[in-house]
C-alpha cells in the first residue's frame, strides 16, 4: 500500500508499506474532477500545476493536525498503468478506508459560508443534495470507515457521520444501522443492492466493483465486460459465499442466544453488569496479555445469561469503536447431540468468524474445494484446522471467542480446551464458562497472567450474585399477578414484601431455583392467599425444589403415568424431541398425539423439567437432567429414578427403538419429497411443507444408538425386537436408505448400519444385517449425492445372491429392459473409494485400523475414514508424484515420500506439514513401515500376484487388479490401482 508521507514542512512524498507494517493513516474521500493529481504527476514532481492539488493538501494537514503523517488519495497513490496493482487497489479499497484512522470526506459542491435571507447557513440542504451522495465508489467510502468526517470546500467541519446521520439517511436512503454497525451481513443481498441503484460511475461495470467491499468479495476486473456481466459474475460470487456458509451451518448460536433469553424471563441490565467491573473481566478484557477468563459456578447460579449480557456489552462496544473486533460464541446444552460436542462449537465459532470477516471464508473454502468433508465424524480435524488457520490470518482482526457451559460439551471436550490453550495469539481472547470441574480446572490453570479464573463462589463475587439474584427477584414479583392487588397481611405488611424477603433467604444464589418457584406461583389455579403458604412449603436448594416438583407430579390422579413416560423419554434422547416425535416415542395416547394443543397441555403437566420452544420440547437445565438420574450429589432427598426408570434406562432405550421400528414402517415409503427423476440432486431437493418425515426425524438417524443402549451389561436382545427389526429390514430398508440421505443423515447412516452389523447375534438375522451393511458400503455414496439411486444403481448393480435385492426385487425399474450381468456374491473387497485423480502409488493403515492413507502420482495424499469410506483430509504440498506413505506407530504423525526428491512429516490429525526432509537426489521411493518382515496373516506375495495367508497363496489377482501398492492391517488388505481407485478386501477369519 502506498501512502503520502508529510513532513513538518507541509511537503509530502510517496512511501511504500507491506501489510503487516501499514502506520496509522488518514483517508481522503472526495469526487473526481478535472484536474487531479495522478501517480504520474508526484513522479514528475508536477502536482502543485494541478487544481487537484488543494484537495491532497487540505488532507495531508488536517492529518497531520489530527497527529497523523500518513495519508492517502485515491488519485495518487494507485499506479493505474500497471493492471495487477489496480486489480488489488480496487479489491481492497473498502479495507483501506475501513483500517484509517480517520476519513475526510471534501465537498466541492457543498459550501458553508452561504446565507438565507435571515442569515442561517444554507448548507444542509446542499449537503443532502451533493454530488458525493450519487457516485458509486464513494458508497463504501461513507460505510467502510469507523470515523468520517464532512467538510465544506472552505475546509469547514460539518459534522460526522453520527451527528449527520439523519441528514446521509434521508440523501440515500441507507439505513441508519448500516451507517454505524459493522454487520452489513444483517442486511439482505437486495437490500445492499439497491444502495448503488440510483448513483453513477463513470465506467459501467463499476457500478458493480464498487460493492466488493459491501459483499467482502475479490473478483477479477474485467473492464469492457459491461455493466450486467459485471453483476452476473459478483452474484455468482456472492452465491459461493453462502453455500460455503451453508456447509458450516448446524445451528445459528445468535439464535440460540435469542432462544436461552427469551426461555428465562428475558435479560435484566443490572444483574449482569456488576461483572464488567470486576477486577478479574477487567484483567481479561484491558490487558493484551491476558488471553483467557474462565468464569465458573455451580449450577442455577446464572452463568449463561451473565454470559449473554457480556456478549452484548461486547457487541455494544464493536458497534461504538467501529469494526475493529470480531464476536463468536457458541452455547453447548448436553441433551442436544447437534451442540454438546467439540465439533459443533468449532463450527459456530467458524460460522459467526466467517460472517463478520467474511475473507476468512478462504480457509473454508480452500477445505471444501479440496473434497474434504465438513460433516462426517472426523469433521473436527477439518474445521479445527480451519479456525487455527483463521486466528493465525494476517488480517484477523482482534477476537473474542466465547463457548458457554464448557461441562455440558459431553463429546470431546478435551480437544476443545487443548485447542483453546494452545491459541498463543495476542488477537485473540477466550471467554469460558462451566460448572465447577476438577477436570476443566485441570485444564486451564495457568501460573502466568495469560488466564484468569472468575469463581461465582468467592466472597466478592457471591456478594455481587446474591444483590443481582435481589434485582431478579423484584423483577419477577413486579409481574406476578396474584401480588398486584397490594395485598396485606395480619400484621400489617405488604404480601409481596413478605414474599419477597423469604424468596430472598432461600435462594442461596441460585437463579434458577427463584426461577422454578416464580413458574409455579404463575399457575392459573394460584390465588393471592396461596402464595405465602407457597413459598414458605418450597424448600431451599435447586434439588430440593426438583423433589418437591416430581413429588407433584406422583400425585396427579390421571396423568402421572403419561408424564412419567414423557420425562424418561426426554432425558435419554440425544436431541430435544418436536412434540410429533415426543408423541410417537413416548408411547402416549393417538387422542393427544393428534393434537398438537393436547400435546403442548400434557408437556405442562410434567411441573417445569421441561419447556417447549418452537414446538421442541427441552429439559429446563442441565441440573434437572442430573436429578432424574440421580447423577447429583445432595443428600437426604428420595431417588427419582426409581420412579422415572422403575426398569432401568435399557427399557426406555427399548421402548424408543420399537416405537421407533413401527412409526418407520408406517410413514416410511418410496420417493418420500414426490422428486420422480431417478437422478434428482441432494442440494436441488427442497423440504414439502408439510414433512411427510416430520415424526419419524429422529428415529431415521438415532434408533440404532438407542438399540446398543438397550443391551446393558446383563441382558441381551429380546426375541420381540428382533423380529421387528428383522421385519423392517426386510420391507423398508431401501425406504430408510432414502430417508437417511433425504435427512442429510447418511454418514450417520453407514455408521449406524456398521453398529447394527456388529450388536446383533440371531444367524439368521447377522446374514440380512451383513448383507444390508455391505450395499450400504458399495452404494450409500450414490445414495447420499441422489436419494433415488437406492432404487435404481443399487439395486441393478448389487450381487445377484444380495438378500437385499432380493427382498426389493419389485422395486428395481422396469424400464431398463437388458441389465449387466452383475457378480453372484459379495466379492471380497469392502469398498472402493474414489478421488484420486491419477494412480495410487502407496497405502498404509493407521496402527489401530480406523484410518487409511493413500499416495498418489496427483502429488496428494488422501485419508480415508476405513469404516465409513469418507475421505478425512487431501493433504497437499509436494511437487511430484507422491510415491510412500506410512504412519508412525503411534498413529500421530504421516510420513511421505515424493518424486521431488523430499520427504515430509504431517500431523495426522490437523493434516499439517511439520517438517519437509530434504537431501536426496533421486525419488524417495519407501518409508519406514509397521510391518513385521516375519508377519503371519495376510499379505500380498512378492510379485504382487497373490494375496497369502500364513504364507500360503489364498487370492490369485487378474491383471486389471493387481496392485500398484498395498497395506495390511488385521484382516483388512488395501490395494492401490494405477486407475486411482483403491480397493479394500476384508476376510471374516484366517483360512
């Protein structure tokens, strides 16, 4: 970037500056005229001949008295005859007004010193009327900017555009939101749009490139395109975008934030802010080198919503410096399986990253142009690289990452915290909340200031809970009804005061607790002369008060059984349940389940454990989850459990599956969305309202989970649950196949399909499962990509023997007259897996099986995930053919060797290059291998021919099999083809 330099003689000069060594500068935004200033002219030294000249030199001295030296003239400083620097000057212009330090706006047009008839200045309506407000390039040079201030053309400050506001709104129709938020992505594409429609550029197609930094996308210049090409390619551009966000998208954590407050009460400013002054926040939020707080509690003690208010006092913040921070948070709740895991977190931090800073979406986009996947179950190697890469980007501007309720991320949370103390970046801070955990403490104790604990407990601390636990109170009594009437009692005081003085004594600053006892004073059938006696029965403590509710719930006289199903259903699910799922899996009445009113009638009848939000039903927190299992530590109270589950958790597991089994076979059928076209894409196919497979979501991705949960270590598989799924297997397995990659759900799909492979033990039935798990295996990746191809390839192509085809042989079309001849069984190899561009020159396994890497003449190196077929990672950096591969014996490091002559070290897990070995002067044809020379087993002969057992030949290989490379883990043996392909063939024992 070049910028003009000025002196303390008013002469100024060009300088030139790598990014990472940009000083502060000022910016001039103004509209072209006659006679500017050009690069040319400060070369020759023939600027001053110019009328432009005025306009840099009004620039560099109102700088300059703003203590800057630095600035910056779109005239100038942009040599326009050489293309590649115009090309980068205009992709980056909206981020070089957005990074100076202040912005002079200079009005030709607009002067100051003009009068009305009584003597007022006349220049608003000037202002509004200007020539700046209709040309194109200066729309991001009145956004970009956290400062901009207006002068007249006598160099009079009118303003900035704060105290202008009004006046810019009314000029150009942008929202005031727009003009002092950093969140353009809060405004849809046409709506940005439309801030270009009615203003000019002297060339057409820059109409369009002058909303690259609107939309935070680089685009090639093409002058001469025209006008409506120029926009044809910047939507296209903008579409990339949003389907690369598309593939982060689990769940929106604002949303979730909008939801966790709207579910307690809303947020109460004053019981929140007593935290930002706390000398701990303050070491974290004002120190550089304090990079993480992690404020912990026990439960009920409000965490996440002190969480929520600092996140909008941090938002507030951005909004009032300007766009110079990024905000990403995330909540993790343990009853639902798409956010109590590591994975999920990274992903929201990446969604929400991505959308304040959008260029960080290169590091997505590099990840899903490679093939790689972002939603198998690897996914966290993928997208933990991908935010390592983001937080180390030289345009990352300073970021608070924040992730509530670290104790509820039930799935990984080791890699989390080890990711979060391994950031060492003075741009980036951490914000942490959870319980009191040995585990997590562990973790994040530092003897340096890097990190800093918050405890809810200490004294200081707990004195501040308990005066906003005061706050919460007053505010939750000054809206309960049966206290409005002011109310006194006997002795001469106000009931609401009594009220409030014993809520105040019991609460032991726990929110949550005044929260459930708020809940049930706002019953209908709760008069004014009930509440005292109310609150004087509630005992103190969350798990007292949890008691107290499921002794209510005993007591009903017709309802207790439906409830007690409903809540042992809620607590073991592995997402919080629609009321249609609830219906189906818990087991009640069709009366209430056809009702969506009966439904939401008998949810409230289950006290406050649960509470329904956009018709999903969740548990109130965490802590009720711990009551109903007993999981809690408090002494003195009744086991719920034995209530809840009088047969054990395996028997609500069992339940689920056979309801499960039955809603499937009922709703499940051929083309569920009506697509017709045997070839119909996944990402064209759009949900019909109403789902037909609205009730049957959950059971499609989640019965075989809850089918191994039904084993316990004492019983096996019931006859009747056998015969059900042997049944459903028989008349809807395709049908289920379907649903799965309708649902997005396949991966889960062959995993589930792998599980059921290895929980049942019927022989009868293992040959059906087998078979189904080894046509999951050949066809899911056709399937997930096209759901109808379960009818069609799958079935034409499967084995002639498959019991699978059998049992749809109707299903197969019958349009295709003359079908290949196909093989009469199973063959030997397991999968095929495909993505390789060129030969495969080399295979190994990992030591433990799960993961297989390929090498290949393409100059990548694949990972396979060896159970479900997904490609894990494509690892990229050598020049030449990359001619070995080999795992380390721990299963930590890849090594691989290339016809560049090199060797590199990766880590297996981030797909990292830690080192490139240099030194040879040949190819670098074999690596260290995990094989023992005398190894017993199977492997491949010498002369690659033969497939051995014990040394004695077993396969013999046609020459269109024979491989280029081979790895042999178990009873697993992985070939490498010249076509690129790689073959697994597995054996069932040593022969």
């Amino acid at each position: 970037m070049r910028l003009l330099e000025r002196d303390n003689t008013g002469e100024f000069r060009l300088t030139k500056h790598a990014i990472a060594d940009i000083p502060p500068y000022a910016i001039l935004s103004h509209t072209w005229g006659d006679e500017e200033v050009l690069f040319e002219d400060l070369a020759y030294n023939t600027a001053k001949n110019k009328a432009g000249y005025a306009k840099i030199q009004f620039c560099g001295d109102k700088a300059w008295r703003d203590g800057l030296k630095y600035f910056w003239v779109d005239t100038c400083c942009i040599n326009k005859s050489g293309a590649a620097e115009l090309q980068h000057a205009l992709n980056s212009m909206f981020q070089w007004y957005r990074n100076a330090a202040k912005c002079y706006v200079y009005l030709t047009d607009v002067s100051s010193c003009k009068r009305d008839a009584n003597g007022s200045s006349k220049w608003e309506l000037a202002f509004q009327g200007c020539r700046w407000f209709t040309r194109g390039w200066t729309l991001q040079e009145l956004i970009a900017p956290t400062t901009v201030k207006f002068f007249s053309q006598e160099g009079t400050c009118l303003g900035d555009k704060q105290s202008l506001g009004q006046h810019i709104c009314n000029a150009t129709g942008i929202p005031l939101g727009a003009l002092q938020s950093n969140a353009l992505s809060d405004f849809s594409i046409e709506e940005r749009m439309s801030w270009v429609k009615n203003r000019t550029t002297t060339r057409k197609e820059d109409k369009a490139y002058s909303l690259f930094g609107i939309f935070d996308v680089c685009m090639p210049i093409l002058y001469g395109e025209g006008e409506d090409r120029a926009f044809k390619r910047l939507h296209e551009e903008i579409s990339k975008d949003d389907r690369y966000l598309a593939n982060l998208y689990a769940t929106d954590p604002r949303l979730d934030k909008k939801r966790i407050e709207e579910a307690k009460g809303g947020l109460l400013v004053n019981a929140y802010r007593w935290v930002l002054d706390s000398p701990d926040f303050r070491r974290w939020h004002d120190r550089s080198e304090s990079r993480l707080l992690w404020i912990k509690g026990d439960p009920g003690k409000g965490k996440t919503m002190l969480l929520c208010g600092i996140i909008n006092e941090l938002e507030q913040g951005i909004i009032a410096e300007g766009p110079c921070r990024n905000l990403a948070y995330f909540f993790c709740q343990a009853t639902d399986a798409r956010i109590n895991n590591a994975t999920a977190a990274l992903r929201g931090l990446i969604y929400l990253l991505a959308r304040q800073q959008p260029r960080l979406l290169s590091h997505v986009r590099k990840y899903i142009d490679a093939g790689k996947s972002l939603s198998d179950a690897n996914a966290w190697v993928a997208l933990s690289d991908i935010l390592w890469e983001m937080l180390g980007d030289p345009n990352l501007k300073t970021t608070y990452l924040v992730v509530d309720a670290l104790d509820e991320c039930i799935v990984d949370l080791p890699k989390l915290l080890e990711f979060a103390v391994r950031i060492s970046s003075d741009r980036v801070k951490w914000l942490l909340t959870s319980r009191n955990e040995m585990t997590i403490e562990k973790k994040l104790r530092s003897e340096d200031d890097k990190r800093t604990r918050l405890s809810l407990e200490l004294k200081e601390n707990a004195m501040q809970v308990s005066h906003a636990i005061d706050i919460y109170i007053d505010n939750k009594l000054s809206g309960l009804e049966p206290l409005q009437d002011g109310a006194l009692l006997e002795d001469g005081a106000l009931l609401k005061d009594r009220v409030r003085d014993i809520l105040r004594d019991k609460a032991n600053g726990t929110f949550l607790w005044v929260s459930l006892v708020v809940q049930e004073l706002s019953k209908e059938d709760v008069e004014s002369w009930h509440v005292l006696q109310i609150v004087k029965e509630v005992p103190p403590g969350l798990y007292g008060m949890y008691d107290r509710m499921l002794d209510k719930i005993k007591r009903l006289e017709r309802d207790s059984e439906l409830c007690r199903r409903i809540l042992s259903t809620a607590t073991v699910v592995y997402r919080p349940l629609y009321l249609a799922e609830l219906g189906a899996l818990s087991g009640l009445p069709e009366q209430i389940t056809k009702s969506t009113e009966n439904m939401k009638k008998i949810v409230a009848k289950c006290g406050s454990f649960l509470t329904i939000r956009d018709n999903q039903i969740y548990l109130v927190h965490q802590s009720a989850t711990d009551f109903l299992l007993n999981r809690h530590t408090q002494q003195g109270l009744r086991d719920p459990f034995k209530w809840v589950f009088p047969l054990g958790t395996e028997d609500v597991h069992h339940n689920i599956v056979l309801r499960s089994l039955i809603a499937m076979s009922a709703v499940l059928r051929r083309d569920m969305y009506g697509l017709k076209a045997p070839g119909f894409p996944i990402n064209e196919i759009q949900m019909p309202s109403p789902d037909p497979l609205a009730a049957v979501r959950y059971s499609c991705v989640f019965w075989v989970d809850h089918l191994r949960d039904t084993i316990s270590k004492k019983d096996t598989l019931q006859r009747n649950i056998l015969d059900t799924i042997q049944t459903f297997l028989e008349k809807k397995y395709l049908h289920w196949l379907e649903a799965l990659s309708l649902l997005r759900a396949m991966p889960e799909g062959v995993i589930a399909i792998t599980q059921l492979n290895g929980l049942l033990v019927s022989l009868q039935l293992t040959k059906l499962v087998f078979d189904a798990y080894r046509f999951t295996l050949a066809y899911g990746w056709v399937v997930k990509q096209t759901p109808l191809q379960a009818y069609v390839s799958a079935l034409v192509f499967a084995p002639a023997s498959s019991l699978v085809k059998a049992k749809f042989r109707a299903e197969e079309p019958g349009w295709i007259s003359t079908k290949p001849v196909v093989e009469g069984d199973w063959n030997a190899c397991l999968q095929t897996l495909e993505g390789h561009r060129l030969s495969v020159q080399s295979v190994a396994f990992s030591p433990d099986g799960q993961r297989l890497a390929s090498g290949s003449s393409d100059q990548t190196i694949k990972i396979w995930d060896a159970a479900s077929g997904q490609c894990l990672q494509t690892l990229e950096g050598h020049r030449l053919s990359v001619q070995s591969v080999a795992f380390s014996p721990d299963g930590q490091r890849l090594a691989s060797g290339s016809g560049d002559q090199t060797i590199k070290i990766w880590d297996a897990a981030s797909g990292q290059c830690l080192q490139t070995l240099e030194g040879h002067y040949s190819l670098v044809h074999s690596l260290f291998s995990l094989d023992n020379p005398e190894r017993y087993g199977y492997s491949l002969g010498e002369d690659q021919t033969w497939i051995i057992c014990n040394g004695r030949n077993l396969i013999w290989f046609p020459p269109e099999y024979r491989p280029n490379c081979s790895a042999v883990q178990g009873q697993m043996v992985s070939i490498g083809c010249t076509s690129g392909r790689v073959f697994t063939v597995g054996f069932s024992c040593d022969v």
